[in-house]
C-alpha cells in the first residue's frame, strides 16, 4: 500500500509541474510577465537551457546524465528505505518529482520552463520542480540528521 502512495504521490507532484508549465507557455509568451499575487510573486514565462541561475547553458546531456544518476539513486533509496521513516520517503519523493519535471522538460522541450518570480526580493525564476528539489533536499537533510541523533545508521 506504501509503494502505491508514494507512486501516486509522485506522479501527482509531476503531473502539477507538468500541467502549470504546460498552462504558462500556452498563455504566455517568453519573457512575458503577469502579476500572479501582488507582492508575493508574480509569472514570468522563461526557457532556462542551463541549470539553477541558469549556469551551464547548452549542457543538455549533461544535466539529463546528471539527473539520471541522482533519480537511480533516490529511487534505489526509497526502494531500501520503504518500509522506514516517512520524513525520509517524503523527502526521496520530492527529490524523485523534481527531477522527473524537470528531466522531461529538458528531454522534451531542449530548455526547462521556469515562471514563479519573488516579487519581494532578488532571486532567479524556478518553477514547481525546482522547489519540490529544494524541500526534498531540505526534508532529507532533516531525516538523516534525526536518524543520525537517534542512532539509526546503517
């Protein structure tokens, strides 16, 4: 029943990445910007062909042998791990989602979509994959730090 939770959990987190970007290219043209929540955020349609802050432009393959690797390995450790730490598999799921999202853009497209601008501070556009990467890594840092405090290592 866990395996089927999580699969859907992830196909799910995919599928609104999938679907916004899908919705932010076929509204929008690229480079354009529309208020979303005032003050908040706001979307700004941008191709990323590079990697976070749009570093390493032009690097398809590597970032789609780069993604591989870290997608074998979430995937190996949520297949270990899955009858353990909820926190734990929450964060691989998150890890996995993003770098689906992203991977399929990159397969797909050549570029990543990115949308979601802070409007209350300087930071690069991301996207919902994007931010699935950084709470997953976020999660996990904190399940293996708890594991780690409650002497559960293997």
């Amino acid at each position: 029943m866990r395996k089927l939770l999580l699969s859907f959990c992830a196909f799910l987190l995919v599928s609104l990445d999938q679907l916004s970007k899908y919705w932010i290219a076929a509204q929008m043209n690229p480079g354009e910007t529309q208020p979303f929540f005032p003050g908040l955020f706001s979307l700004t349609y941008l191709r990323n062909y590079g990697a976070a802050f749009s570093i390493l432009q032009h690097q398809r393959w590597l970032f789609a042998l780069i993604t591989l690797v870290v997608l074998t390995v979430a995937v190996y450790y949520l297949i270990k791990n899955i009858k353990g730490d909820l926190l734990l598999l929450f964060g691989l799921i998150l890890i996995i989602a993003g770098g689906l999202g992203n991977f399929i853009d990159r397969l797909c497209l050549g570029y990543v979509i990115d949308m979601i601008n802070l409007d209350f501070m300087e930071f690069a556009v991301f996207n919902l994959a994007d931010s699935y990467l950084t709470v997953g890594v976020l999660v996990l840092m904190i399940a293996l730090w708890r594991d780690g405090r409650n002497g559960n290592q293997d």
